[in-house]
C-alpha cells in the first residue's frame, strides 16, 4: 500500500465513531512497526489494531472496503518491508488463530504457518511438512502462494473465505489467481480484499514418516539460513530450464528440475556479505537480506536494488521480490 494522504487529517477519523467500543478501544495510534515485522524496520502506523477474532477482522475490514478507507491487513510481519515513513491510514494484524484439524483442515488465517503444521503431524496428517521452519502465518503462506521442496500452498486448498467489495463470502482456489510466489493479492490494480479462513485437504499417513520428512528438511534450512533478522528470501527464484543448461557452476539437480536460485545468482556476483548501512546480504545465503543491527528499510531497500542491478548486468535477468514493500515509499 502506498497511499498519500494530503491532510494531516486520518482518512478513518470520521469512521472510528462508527466501529464497536471493543475495537476502538484497542486501536493504537502512531504504533512503530518495525516492533511488528521480522525485518525490525519501519515507521509508524497512523492506526494499529491487532484482530484476535475473525469476525472483528471482517468487521474493521468491510467498513474499510464500503468506505474506500486505507487499510492493510498484516501477519507476523515475516515477508514485508515497512517504510521508514511508516503506513498512512489504519494497519490491521491478523492475530485470528483458531484451527480444526482434520483430512479436511480448517485454520484462520492468522493462525501461525509452522504450528498448523506440527499440529497436523500430531493427528498423522500430510502435506505440509515443507512448512516446517517457514515463519509467518497462513494468509501470508496464501498471499504469496508458500512453497518449497516441491510443495505448494495452493495444491492442498480447497476454498477460501475472504471480504471483498465490502461483503464476507467464501470463495474457490481460482479466486486466488495463484502463480509461482504469487497470487491477486499482491498484484497491482486489484480490489481490496482480506483473507479470513481457509479449508486445507491433507492425507493421512505415518506420524514417524510426516516427522522424519520433516526433520530432513528443518535441517536443511538450520544449516542455510542466517540468524540476524530477515525477510526469508528475498526475492523469487528463475524458472527457466534454457537458462538453467547454459549455467556451468549451477548445481546439477537445479540444472534438472530448471530452476535458478536466485542465492546462486547473487553469490555469482560476489554480493555475500555486500552491506550498505546496517542491511547487508547474508554471508550464509546471498538470497537473504538482513538486519546487522541498525539498519533502515531504506537500507534494505538499497541492499535489495544493488543485487536487481549486478544481476540484470551480468545475467540480463529481472529479479522480483517475494518481500512486498509496504507504507509510505514517496
């Protein structure tokens, strides 16, 4: 989101009067955001509420949707980059956690991503045991369609509720428009819209497979990921088997399945370890971003242009972000 407002004014100033006592008793006002994101940058937000219940989080986000108010739903705060400048109108946090495990499993969408998994291993179900050490919660997994080792999101959904022009309804996974890393929701020129609850189909299986499958793969990301806050990664890998057979130094089951990371790129250009500011690119992953410590978004920010650049010039190739850039960017 990048709205402007051009008074000093709070567009939703002249709507809080209208909201249940419980909600507006609870909204905070210049809240810092980076005490709310995994990056820990960011200015304030104009309005902050954190939503425990979906119904309040439906209630906050259809007045917001009839209105044309300014609104962005958050997570944990795991995959976004907050502005210096902060986030003009109201910031919602999706804190709904509430989950019903099952073959078919429902979880609201701020249900943490990592625990749903551990829970539906408990009951011996399978599916999503490439989430394991993914942070965030499950509308964030949805809103970026989260994938990894071969698994992705949008292959167990089977529909989805959200709030859209205004009014609660659920929808089918086409709603969601899902792609490589992507879906609607962080496209440009959509309508507003908010994720509320989710419906997963899972199989059955052996909880010692589901725990070992997992194990592996845990292992895997403690050995590769840096330990200074981040984003994850921080932008998405290259689909493209031509590219992939004319590469000498890429790994050959990359070479396989035609995918370059984007880590790969990175360290090609020798950007391990490349800093500006208090941001730098992880020494342990070059498709990591991270907080050294005092860093700005606009360091980060800055970090993340200089690696598009060096790649587009040695590789002619366009990265995109997986971290969405939220606020007031002017």
């Amino acid at each position: 989101m990048n709205y402007q407002s051009s008074t000093t004014e709070n567009p939703w100033d002249l709507h809080l009067a209208s909201l249940p006592p419980k909600i507006l008793e609870a909204i905070l006002h210049n809240e810092p955001m980076r005490n709310h994101t995994y990056l820990r940058v960011g200015g304030p937000a104009d309005l902050f509420y954190a939503a425990r219940e979906t119904d309040a989080l439906a209630e906050i986000t259809m007045l917001a949707q009839r209105e044309g108010l300014p609104l962005f739903v958050l997570g944990e705060g795991t995959n976004v980059c907050v502005s210096d400048r902060g986030v003009r109108g109201m910031v919602v946090q999706n804190a709904c956690r509430h989950a019903e495990i099952g073959p078919t499993t429902y979880a609201d969408t701020g249900h943490n991503f990592m625990q749903l998994f551990v829970r539906t291993m408990q009951a011996g179900l399978s599916g999503l045991e490439w989430a394991v050490g993914i942070p965030g919660t499950v509308g964030g997994a949805l809103v970026s369609n989260a994938g990894a080792y071969r698994g992705n999101i949008c292959d167990l959904v089977t529909r989805i509720e959200v709030v859209e022009g205004g009014e609660r309804r659920w929808v089918t996974p086409d709603w969601m428009g899902f792609s490589y890393r992507d879906s609607r929701l962080r496209r440009e020129g959509g309508a507003p819209a908010a994720l509320l609850g989710v419906t997963l189909t899972l199989t059955p299986g052996r909880k010692t497979d589901i725990r070992l499958k997992a194990k592996e793969i845990q292992m895997q990301r403690i050995l590769k990921q840096p330990w200074q806050p981040s984003a994850g990664s921080f932008f998405k890998n290259i689909r493209d088997r031509d590219l992939a057979a004319t590469l000498p130094n890429l790994p050959e089951n990359m070479r396989k399945f035609g995918v370059v990371p984007t880590a790969f790129l990175s360290e090609e250009c020798g950007l391990k370890g490349f800093t500006i500011g208090g941001a730098g690119v992880a020494e342990r992953h070059a498709n990591f971003i991270v907080n050294r410590g005092n860093a700005t978004a606009t360091d980060i920010r800055a970090v993340a242009e200089t690696v598009k650049q060096r790649v587009f010039d040695r590789f002619g190739l366009r990265l995109e972000e997986e971290v969405l850039y939220v606020g007031d960017w002017n």
